[in-house]
C-alpha cells in the first residue's frame, strides 16, 4: 500500500495542502493580531487628543479646573481607562477613580502605565508621552502655556477587551479549522481524480510489459498523452515494434533454414536408401551426386552461420589499407574462366588510380565473387558482363552490370532478403542458397558502404556497391 505510486502520490497532495492552509492560516492570524494591536493604539491616540483639546477648550472657558470631576468620571466610564487630571502643581483636580482627588500625583499611586497629556491654555496639542514610547510619538512639545496634566491608563485597548479579541482570534481560528478540513477533503478527492488520471498511463505500461512477458509481443500502448509519458509510451511502442519484427524475423529464420535443409536431406536420404534397397547402384555418378548434395549442404550451413554472426555483429573482420583495383583485377582473372565456359565477355572498366582503402579484402573478395557469380549465372549466351569502379567525392562505387535476364521489378526490393529467389522453382541444387546477396549487403554495410540494384528485365542488371574512401567501420563489424 505505502508503496502504491497512487497512495504516494496522495499522501504528496495531502502534505502540500496541509502545509498550504497552515501557513496561510498562522500568517492571516498573525496579520490580524497585528492589525488589531494597531487599531487599539490608534483609538487609544485619538481618545487621548480628543481629550487633550476638550480640556484645553474647558480651561479657557472656565479658567480653573474646580468642577472638571464629572467629566473625568464620565470619560473614565465610557473609555473603561483609569483617568487622572493634575494642576501645574502636580495636585490630582480629578481622577476618575476617585481616590487621589487632592493628593499629589506620582506614578507610583497607580499601577498602570500611563500616557502622559499635558493641556495647554491655547488649545495647542502638545506633545503626549507615552510609556515605552520612541523619540516625539505625536505632536508638540510642553511649553510654558501648560495648565495641567492628564494621566490615561497606556495601552488598555479602550472598547477591545481581551474577551472580544478572542472571540475573534477563535472565530479566525475555528474558519480556518472548518474550511480547512473541507479544503482538505475536497483537494484529496480531487488529488485521487488527478493521480488516477496522471497514473493511467503508467498502469498501461505495466500492463503492456506484463504483455510482453507472456510473449504477447503485439500489444502497444496508447500514446496520446503529450508530456514525458507520452514519450514514454512512444519509445514503448518502438522498442514494442522491434521487438515484434526481431521476434518474427527469427522464427521465420527457423522455418527457412528448416524449409532450405529438408529438400537437401530428404534427396541424401533418398538416395542413401535406394541403395540400401539396391534400387540405385553406389556407382560414381551416384557416389557424385550424393557428394553434390552433401556439399553443397555444407555451404549452407556455412552461409547461415556467416549471415548470424552478420547479423549479430560478429563477423572476424580485419581491415587494413588496400589496393581495391588489385582485388577486382583479382576477381576478374579468377572468374574469367567461368564465364568463358558459359561464352561471356567478362570486362574490367576501371581507372589508373584508385586511393588504398581501410578494408578487409577477403571480405570484399567474397563480395566481388558472389556479384561475379550471379551476374554469370543470370547471363545467356553471348552475353556481356562489365565491372566498373569509380571515385566520387568520399567514395569508391564498384558496379556490376549484365545483359543477363533482369529481374522483374516486383522483385527488386527484396532482392537482399534472406532465402529470397527470383525464379521460386530453382531449388537449392540448380539455384544458389538464396543467402547470397543478403551476406553481399551485410559484409558492404560491415565496411560502412551501401548496395543496390537496378534492372530491366530482358536487359540485365546492375549491382553497386559503394565503400566509404576514409572507410568509416562500422563498430560492429570489428
Ligand atoms: P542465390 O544464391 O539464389 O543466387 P542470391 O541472394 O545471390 O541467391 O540472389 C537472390 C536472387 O536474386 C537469385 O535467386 C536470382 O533470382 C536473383 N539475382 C541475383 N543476381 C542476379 C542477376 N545478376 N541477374 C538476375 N537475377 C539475379
């Protein structure tokens, strides 16, 4: 379960929202704790010089502070502040307690902190001191005019009581408890919906590898997602599409090579028993056939381990730098009497010069010999057969051209596949293997170069052959 990719991506969502709403919670608490704190001090200000400028106007009005009780008592009620008025002799003329009516006033008769308001006879608003307070707070400065001081409890939020202030600290806090709790259930809910929806991709995934582990190598994913998994699904369904194409190439690898040994083993075979059963003499016309057979079998078996070791990459190759005119020639004088025997001309077209290639020239040997071959085979009487060779800029092209039968157009393109033949009634003995080309394109790509074909049937054929000149090799074929 805690390993679920879903659960995992739940209790990430649940996380962050928690942790969202928490500090958007502390930080608006904190806010409004400040707020308030303020609000307290402005009201408390604005008392104090609505208080200052009353008393001023009252002086200079009445001017003495005889009856001025009342008043204090009546703002010491509204406000719910201790409020205390001395004379210019610091004699307390009215506190709205009471008590020190008369008495000289000293910090120490109180047990509060208390803003300092001095009254002016001008009506001027004078500077208020208030305890802790930081350099001029508020206005004026004392002067000479001064006709009495008022005393006000500092920092008792008048009309705020500490009651009300957690009413409202609660109520914020019960809010964010409510809202919360149902943001939080909302956005798991819909935190399931999204993981469910971004993971559905990936369950299809792991279905389709299930998929292939039973061996079901045709089923895809779908890719219609955009970000990285629809990436993810694309290489899926490439690497799915190889798979399928190598899973199919070997098994029909395994009914052609069965299909191509029966022929030849059930003639041995044949033979091997009409002698048993003295229906064929072992005479030498038999004793050649049989070693026909045999051999060429063996140049099959042959030719499908070359082509598997090409196929894997595996083929023993040394390269080293040659002398490609040298090898044609070679080829040419080698097959001259073969094509002699079947009344061809066999011509060597090629330059003086030609630049020493990185190759291995058995290889290309073979490659030469088995387009040599075919080209003579192909080839009817009285026909010609040309190889050319040619410098183009980075590579040699060597071709082999014919006015043999062709091959029909419908068959070029797979021409280089295994076991492929043209003419399907030509069997191994009277044909070649049919592995022929596709071991001629193997070893060309093996030296970094291409082949390819055009024909006219009737006309003849033409195969060439490129090799790189800085013979890049493939890797895989060192
Ligand atoms: P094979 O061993 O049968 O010759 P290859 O792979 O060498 O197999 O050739 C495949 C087929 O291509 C041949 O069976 C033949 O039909 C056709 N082919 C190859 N070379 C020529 C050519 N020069 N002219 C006509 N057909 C050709």
């Amino acid at each position: 379960m805690i390993h679920n990719l879903n659960f995992r991506l739940l209790a990430a969502f649940t996380v962050v929202i928690i942790v969202t709403i928490g500090a958007a919670f502390f930080l608006t608490y904190q806010n409004t704790r400040n707020e308030i704190t303020q609000m307290g001090e402005r009201l408390e200000l604005n008392q104090n010089k609505s208080m200052q400028q009353e008393l001023s106007r009252y002086f200079q009005i009445v001017n003495n502070w005889d009856s001025i009780q009342p008043f204090i008592e009546q703002w010491g009620q509204l406000y719910q502040r201790r409020i205390i008025l001395t004379d210019n002799n610091n004699v307390v003329v009215a506190d709205s307690d009471g008590q020190l009516l008369g008495s000289a006033y000293s910090d120490s008769l109180v047990d509060k902190e208390m803003a300092q308001i001095p009254i002016s006879s001008t009506g001027q608003l004078l500077e208020i001191i208030i305890p802790h307070g930081q350099g001029k707070p508020w206005i004026a400065s004392i002067t000479s005019d001064t006709i009495g001081m008022l005393y006000v409890v500092h920092g008792d939020f008048p009309n705020i009581n500490s009651t009300a202030l957690q009413i409202t600290y609660d109520s914020i806090g019960s809010y964010y408890l409510w809202g919360g709790l149902v943001a939080i259930v909302l956005a798991v809910l819909l935190a399931f919906l999204l993981s469910r929806r971004i993971l559905a991709p990936v369950k299809s995934l792991i279905n389709a590898t299930r998929q292939f582990g039973r061996g079901n190598f045709s089923h895809r994913v779908e890719d219609k997602d955009r970000g990285e998994l629809g990436e993810l699904a694309n290489s899926f369904n490439s690497m799915a599409k190889n798979l399928e194409r190598n899973e199919r190439l070997r098994r029909d690898m395994v009914a052609d090579v069965a299909h191509e040994l029966r022929t030849p083993l059930s003639n041995l075979k044949g033979y091997l028993e009409a002698i048993n059963d003295g229906v064929v003499k072992p005479d030498e016309a038999t004793i050649r056939s049989l070693n026909e057979e045999a051999s060429s079998l063996s140049h099959l078996v042959a030719d499908l381990q070359e082509l598997s070791l090409a196929d894997a990459g595996e083929l023993k190759m040394t390269f080293q730098s040659e002398n490609i005119k040298s090898l044609i020639q070679e080829a040419v004088d080698a097959s001259q009497s073969k094509a002699a025997a079947k009344g061809l001309k066999l011509i060597a077209e090629l330059p003086d010069e030609l630049p020493a290639l990185n190759i291995d020239a058995h290889r290309i040997k073979q490659v030469l010999y088995n387009l040599l071959d075919n080209s003579i085979a192909h080839t009817g009487k009285k026909g010609k057969i040309t190889i050319k060779a040619l410098e183009k800029t980075n590579l040699i092209s060597v071709s082999v051209a014919d006015t043999g039968k062709g091959i029909p157009s419908e068959d070029l393109p797979m021409i280089f596949e295994r076991f492929y033949r043209v003419d399907k009634s030509r069997t191994r003995t009277t044909g070649g293997s049919g592995l022929g080309l596709t071991i001629t394109k193997r070893l060309v790509e093996a030296h970094g170069g291409k082949i390819s074909v055009e024909s006219r049937p009737g006309k003849g054929s033409t195969f060439t052959f490129t090799l790189p000149v800085s013979s890049k090799i493939s890797a895989a074929a060192t």
